[in-house]
C-alpha cells in the first residue's frame, strides 16, 4: 500500500523541471510544512543540464557543465528542449530515451530530497509541465520519474500556471470567478496563462499561450551581441577569437559573467561584465538604460503574448484581472514588471523561481490531507506558527488539493475503491523497476503494436441530462434522458452537472462504430471530480487502424467540469494547441470540434487530434495519425464528428 504522504515519517516531493534550471520543494521534515529544497550547498536551484560520458553515466548540473569543457559533444544546457515525440536522443555519438537524460537530473533531486529525510523515499512526488505541453511529452516526464527510482503509483502531474495558482492562493483569498494571468518567463521559454476561480476554490485555465524560443537566454545573447559591438571598436582580433577559437570554459566564463549581470541590474543602475582574454581580463560597464534599450525589442514581444492570451480569456480592461503573477528568473526584470503593471496588478510572491514547486506541493498536501469542516487542512509555511486559518482553507480547498493531469495515480473515486495507477495492465507481466532501453515503461500495456492508441476522459456533461447512448454520434437519446436520475454508473453534482464514474457508462457515451473498433481499455485513474480516466487500444482489424503511424503512446490528462469542457472547445476552436496551424473540424450542430494539429519531428510525419463535445462532456485525444486527410477520415469513421 503506498503510504499516505500525511503519516507520520512520511514527505512529498515536488520537481519543477525547468528549460534552464530545475527547483524542488517538500514537506519540511520538521514542521511538515512546504519548504524549498536546498539543490547544491548554496542555491535552491541546479541546472538542467546533463553530460553523456555513456548511456550508464550521466552527470549532471553544475558538473555536467564542468565535463562539457572537455568534451563539448556529451553535454546537453537544456534537456528540457529535447522533449517531444521523437522518444530519443543521440548526445556525445550515444542514442538513448529522452526520459534517460531527464531522470538523471530528477534522480540528483530525489537524493537530496532522501538525504533531508533519513533516507526515507518520498509517499508522493508531483511533477510540473508546462500546459500546453502535448500527452506525449508528460509521459517522458513521468518515465523519467520511474527511471530514476519512484514508484509509478507515488506520481502525479500538475501543470506550471496551475501550480503557480495554487501558491497565489495560499496567501490571496479570491472569490469564484475572479481571474489570474501567470506569466512564466523562465531562462528558455515564455508561457502565459489565464485561470479562473470555480465556485470549488479549482483553478481552471481559461487560456494559454506560449514561446518556446523566447527566454532569458535571449536577453543573455543580446547582451553578448553588445559585449562582441564594444570589443569590435577596441580589439576585432578579440571577438573573431571570442566566437570561434575561445575553449568551452572561456565562453562559458562571459555567459556567466554576462547572466550575472543581467541579473543585477534588478537590483542597481549598473553592472561589470568581466570578458577573459588569451592576455588577461578586460571589463566592461553596462547601464540599466543601455539593457532595457537591448532588450526593448524582446519584452515588447513577451507583452503582446500577453495581451493576446488576455483577449482570449475575454479580458481587455485590467480591472477586470484580480493579480498578474510572475514566476521564473526573467520576470524580476524592472523594466518587464513595469510593462506588465499596465495590463493588470503584478503580484510576485517568495523567490520566482521557486513558485511553481512550491505551488505543486501545496496541491499534493492538500489532497493528502484530511478534511475538516468540508475542507482540507494544509500546514503552511510556519505550520504550527499560527498560520492563518483562512489562508489555509483557501490553499487547502479539497478541489484545489487534487494535482490536475494525474500521471501516476489519480484520486480515488467516490466509493472508496483504490485508483489504479496510470499504465498498468494486469494482463500484462510486471515492468522492471529500471528497464533500460523501454520507452513506455508501464505503458506498454497499453500500447497497441499496430495501431493508432488513443485515450477517452469523460468530463462533467454539458446541456443534456444524461449519458449519450451508444450509436448516437455524440448526442443524447430521448430514452436516456428519461432514465437521467437513475442512470448506472453516473452521478450529477450540485451544478446539475453530470459526471461518468464507470467504465461501461464512459464507454457507451461514445458513438457505436468507435466503440465497436476498442479492443481493450485500461481504467487509468478518476479525476478530481471522479470522473474516471481511461486509456484504450483499437482492435487489429478495425478500419481506424490502417490511419496511424507505428506505436505511439498515448494518455489523456484533461481535466475539469462544465465550464472547463467548455474553455478546451473555445481553445480548440482558436487553435491555441496547434499554435494557430492545426486544421479545425466541426460537427454541423457546433457541439463538437476538433484540432488536427502538426506533431511531426525530424521530418516523421505524425498528427495529434485534441476533440471536445460540449454535449456530452467527452474529451478525446487521438495521436500518431499519419497526415491530416487521415486524421479527418477518423473522425469522421469513428462517428466523433459526422
């Protein structure tokens, strides 16, 4: 049985695994409370970096940037970007799973995490992605967890605006409906996300966008460029040596020199940049003036992101936003606070870098916790200090507690029965602790050899009273209307919203001819509002089959209630998952839609189908379909979209 992480003895893990840098937090072993983990002798951080000497040894942080003197070709500054659906990586002439490179870093987390508890492992370990991460790429994440040694049924997922919510909320009491934007400029991506209080204390995301190749990184290299500008008037030999003959620890020693700086102009008007040389050290000085000038081009291109994430969530006043919270390094810029100030109050809390571990934790501690008075009592951060009741209530909330896009175990359902952990397959022999060179590790099982694979959730439904019937196309029979109060397998919340919580329910809310092509289906969990998960496979003879590429893992983690269901079709219709380049389908009614969206890597062709029914409150997520014409033609066979 896997411990409660409220027993005494026992801790939590959460692991916010960043582009640049990675941070963590637990359960303090003393107060119980939520701590930031110490990750080398004088920082809360450690880079994300990794050095391959081989498939077996891999070193990482700030030794895998010391190897990479001798051997630039091992080392890798950001795993992070290597994670998509391409399963592998080749680093230093050895391909091996991209999961293998992240449990490394995630593996150094976990010792110094046993290391602050006696040795003891942690009962549960929440992981942060960011939200518009693909299904494909949370599974690396949740791989890598097991590689590096943590029980599969211990892990659970949350995303990064999400957690960053949950950590406002220990200290901001807000009222349902009030809206939050957080916006994450961290050291290799920008992401912006618009959240809104349910009348539950949940935070549900009303709208996201993001820039995978805007970061703190690219101030550094604006910075360069004007280092190499002043030593080009002084000394051309200098720079040509700079940019092409320098060895790996002099580069290494400017771009430090220069991310310090940068760092401290937050705090001053000025800042010293140290430039080595074959015949010493120069220096140069650079103003807060001349950076906010370099940079200007930058931020005016992170803040119309935001602006346009805030139109899609239906807000263009910002008295109509209760906080704009910024976590990750990049946002304690001045010059970036003070552009933000106009679209709505800035609000940062603790360290920005450190938040949405922190903010992870506070999820997983409430939904470990018992409950009192209809809400879950959470320690806060002087636990046993008098911390505020109110605030606690508010952080603690049941529904806030429970760590949305479960991986590794979702919340139990309603009856009490245990959830199953996401992947397993009792038909299926037992998976190693560490099998090296399994790029499914538990989800094998679920994987089809010659088939598209795909994942049904069901969310709370929509207009309509009562499950769909089968062979319906999605839509409600006047017979399962009238049996509404009393339908098997599901329950309606106080909203009047239903929700499936049996497999056979959730499986007969799908059009006939889909569900006449499943072969089988994996129970994998039950959401938040217990609504049950599954994850299926398609029969080797069903027409659908012949439309997929080879194997391609697939697992849902959408989820919600009726207001969210109908955020994720209004988001598929802008194409906020396809960046605005997927193909939309709908049906005639506008019930139901669906985004075709590009999921190709190094020229592999593969296309990923994110589908929503307001109707009936389904979500579905098909991957690994060949092109777009046969993502279309599956829709349309399945019944999905007619």
């Amino acid at each position: 049985m896997t411990p409660n992480p409220r027993d005494a003895g026992s801790w939590t893990l959460a692991i916010d695994f960043g582009t640049s840098n990675s941070a963590a937090a637990h359960s303090g072993a003393t107060s119980g409370g939520i701590e930031t983990l110490a990750l080398s002798h004088a920082s809360n951080l450690m880079p994300s970096s990794v050095f391959v000497a081989a498939p077996d040894r891999i070193v990482v942080g700030e030794a895998a940037i010391n190897q990479a003197q001798q051997n630039p070709a091992g080392f890798v500054a950001s795993p992070k970007r290597l994670i998509g659906p391409d399963p592998n990586s080749t680093v230093g002439g050895h391909t091996l799973p991209t999961f293998v490179l992240v449990a490394a870093v995630m593996n150094a987390i976990l010792v110094r995490g046993k290391a602050a508890h006696a040795g003891r492992p942690p009962a549960q370990v929440v992981l942060t992605h960011p939200e518009a991460w693909a299904h494909q790429q949370i599974k690396v994440l949740f791989d890598a967890a097991v590689h590096a040694g943590i029980d599969p049924a211990r892990i659970t997922t949350i995303s990064e605006p999400r957690a960053a919510a949950a950590h406002y909320s220990r200290s901001h009491a807000m009222q349902p409906g009030a809206k939050i934007a957080v916006f994450d400029f961290g050291g290799g991506t920008l992401d912006i996300a618009v959240l809104t209080v349910t009348n539950e204390n949940v935070f549900g995301v009303v709208a996201a966008r993001g820039n995978n190749g805007l970061g703190g990184k690219n101030l550094d290299a604006l910075v360069q460029r004007w280092v190499e500008d002043r030593l080009e008037e002084r000394d051309p030999q200098l720079v040509t040596y700079l940019r092409r003959q320098a060895p790996v620890d002099v580069v290494q020693s400017l771009q430090d020199s220069i991310r310090r700086a940068k760092e401290l102009l937050s705090e001053t008007p000025s800042a010293t940049i140290t430039v080595p040389t074959p015949a010493g050290r120069q220096t140069l000085q650079i103003t807060r003036d001349e950076f906010e000038e370099l940079i200007g081009p930058a931020v005016e291109q992170a803040l119309s992101l935001t602006k346009a994430t805030l139109l899609d969530a239906g807000i263009a006043h910002a008295e109509q936003l209760t906080a704009l919270y910024l976590t990750g390094g990049s946002s304690r810029i001045p010059l970036i606070q003070q552009k933000l100030n106009e679209l709505g109050p800035v609000a940062t809390l603790d360290d920005p870098k450190t938040v949405v571990a922190q903010g992870a934790l506070v999820t997983a501690l409430a939904e470990a916790a018992p409950v009192t008075g209809g809400r879950a009592a959470v320690p806060g951060p002087d636990a046993g200090a008098g911390w505020p009741g109110q605030q606690a209530a508010v952080a603690a909330a049941a529904g806030l507690g429970a760590p949305t896009r479960p991986v590794g175990q979702s919340q139990s359902p309603a009856d009490g029965r245990p959830a199953t952990p996401r992947f397993a397959d009792p038909a299926e022999p037992s998976a190693p602790k560490k099998p090296w060179g399994r790029i499914g590790i538990a989800v094998v099982a679920v994987v089809a050899i010659v088939g598209v694979v795909f994942g049904v959730m069901a969310l709370r439904g929509g207009d309509e009273d009562t499950p769909v019937t089968p062979g319906g196309g999605g839509k409600p029979s006047a017979a399962a209307a009238a049996d509404s109060a009393t339908a098997s397998g599901v329950q309606t919340d106080a909203d009047g919203n239903k929700v499936y919580t049996d497999k056979a329910a959730l499986l007969g809310a799908l059009p006939e001819s889909l569900q006449q092509s499943i072969a089988t289906c994996q129970e994998l969990g039950y959401t938040s509002s217990k609504a049950i998960e599954l994850g299926c496979r398609l029969s080797e003879d069903s027409d659908l089959v012949d439309l997929g590429t080879s194997v391609f893992a697939m697992f849902t983690n959408i989820v919600g209630d009726q207001a969210e269901a109908g955020s994720e079709i209004i988001n598929i219709r802008k194409g906020i998952y396809g960046n605005g380049k997927g193909t939309l389908v709908e049906d005639a009614d506008r019930v139901a839609a669906a985004d075709i969206i590009d999921a190709s890597v190094d020229g592999k062709e593969s296309h990923t189908i994110r589908y929503a029914n307001t109707a009936n409150g389904l979500v579905i997520t098909v991957d690994g379909l060949k092109t777009v014409d046969d993502a279309k033609a599956f829709l349309n066979r399945s019944g999905l979209i007619s």
